[in-house]
C-alpha cells in the first residue's frame, strides 16, 4: 500500500515508519525540517518537506495514498516559554487543513493519532486539542473510514522529570500516590498503528493502546532505583502551588493552565473513564525497560 505520515520521524513515527516498510509498503513521510530527509530516507522512505498549515501542500502529498496517518503535536507548534503562542488555536487550524486536504485528495481511509482524554470535551486541560481534532475529522463524509488511537501517557513524557530531580531531589506534581494508571511506550502505538492499518476500514472506530499500569509511587520507584536515588520520591503539592511555579519560570499561561489540569484529572480518574470502559490488551513494553532508557538519559544530561 501506499502510506502518507506526518508527524516526521519522532517518537511514534521512526518505529512506525521502519515497521511499515519492513512490512513491504510505499512509506512517504512529510516532515517540515529538511534536516530530517537524509534520517527518512535511511529506513527505506520517501521524504517530503512541507508545513501542516499549507492545505494544497497536504492535498497534493496525500492524493494518490491508500492510507493516511495524521497527528499533531504541541511541540510543533511553538516553543512552551513564547507567551505569544496559542496551542490550542493553532492545533485546531492543523486539524481544519487535515479534514480539508483529506476532502481535496479523495482519501477513504484515515489513521489519526489522538490521546486518552479525547472523548472530554473539558476537563482533560491540555488534551482539549486532541478532543477538538477527533470532532473536526468526524464531519468528514462518512465514506472516509476513520481509526482513531488514543494512546496513553507516554513513558517518554517521563524525560521532563530528569531536571526536577536533579534541582530538588524528587518528582513533584500536583497528584501521586498508590493509584495505578495506565502508560505507554512509542514502540508499543507503532504497533498497534501498523496492525490497525492492515486490518479493514469501517466507519469510524476508537482504539486505546497501553504497555502497563502503574501508580506514582511505581514510578518513582522503579526510577530511582535505575538511577541509583533508591529514596527518589513522587511529591504532591497542591494545583496552584505547581500553577504558580510554572509561571513564575515562564510558561506559556495556556500550557501551564493545561498541564496542570490534565495532571489533576489524572490523579481524580476523570481522565481515565472512557479508557476502562475499553480497556485493551497491553502491550510488550514494561516499565523496567523503559526505566532504563531513563536511566541513560539522566546521566547524559
């Protein structure tokens, strides 16, 4: 078949790309870095270089393709310390191209990477984006088949941890505790993405995808342990404590406002409601595994 992904090579889209091509399909992949062209075309892909907010750009790489793969970032939308950004505007503007290049190319089939929290209209903080795109894709015509995977936590969300724990000598957030929730490794959404896509479209469907289950106290367990800091504990302060320290060092208001009230659904559960009404299998990546990735991330730094 022939594959269009956005989204670049990151965490999601190198082991994506590499499993789709070992797989034996045309894999194009758009990035908007032109240094990424040479690490595309290295796993057997075809490289385009363009913007997600150049609709005839999309139209243009997407007709032609039996499959498309689309997803949208914060990150790729501006820096979280630039006071002038509106995330949530601009990932909305992502999703509108998306369904019109969609509409413009005659793509049937589409594969889009959401998130858990996506079927909150409020509540989920920062994860609104991710309910506002799904809503966007859904007034498609019902001829394109959509497959909706909304992922967990990310392990690799973890990474942020490294320079709190190295200033003040814990994990610190706004919830913790025994409570286990779910999380997920980039590896483990590549494979689910690569076996939705050879599997029959029908209208639109929801998939979670999730490596293990794992409380605050968990975490900080099994992180500290790998970095030898076996005392390394999950610290809560209250919401506008963790608000207020945020903006003082200067966080975009929005991603601050976000974060913390994304954080604070996780510890209430709202987050998760929909996720165990459809719980699924989990997947082969372990916290132990990606403890130690951590491990070597944490000392380099």
């Amino acid at each position: 078949m022939n594959i269009v992904l956005t989204g670049s090579v990151g965490n999601v889209g190198k082991p994506l790309t590499e499993e789709l091509v070992k797989n034996g399909h045309n894999v194009t992949v758009i990035t908007s870095k032109i240094e990424r062209q040479k690490d595309i075309q290295s796993l057997g892909a075809k490289a385009v270089i363009g913007s997600m907010f150049d609709v005839d750009f999309l139209a243009a790489t997407f007709k032609g393709a039996d499959i498309v793969y689309l997803m949208e970032t914060l990150e790729a939308v501006g820096d979280f310390f630039d006071q002038e950004v509106d995330f949530i505007g601009a990932i909305n503007e992502i999703g509108n191209n998306y369904s019109q290049a969609v509409r413009q190319s005659g793509v049937k089939h589409v594969v889009h990477l959401s998130s858990i929290g996506a079927h909150l209209q409020k509540g989920n903080g920062i994860l609104q984006f991710h309910y506002n795109v799904e809503t966007i894709l859904k007034q498609l015509p019902d001829d394109v088949h959509i497959k909706f995977i909304r992922p967990v936590g990310f392990y690799t969300n973890l990474f942020g941890l490294i320079r709190n724990i190295k200033r003040k000598g814990a994990i610190i957030s706004n919830y913790g505790g025994d409570k286990k929730e779910p999380w997920v490794s980039p590896i483990d959404i590549a494979d689910a993405i690569a076996d939705e896509m050879e599997k029959p479209f029908t209208g639109r469907t929801i998939r979670y995808v999730a490596s293990g289950e794992y409380s605050p106290n968990e975490i900080a367990k099994a992180l500290g342990a790998a970095i030898g800091k076996h005392d390394l504990q999950w610290q809560v302060i209250p919401d506008e404590q963790l608000l207020n320290g945020w903006l003082n060092i200067g966080f975009n208001a929005q991603i601050a406002h976000g974060f913390v009230e994304m954080q604070a659904s996780q510890g209430s559960g709202l987050l998760y409601e929909d996720y165990y009404r459809n719980k699924p299998a989990l997947g082969k990546v372990k916290l132990e595994a990606f403890a130690k990735q951590f491990a070597a991330a944490y000392h380099e730094e």
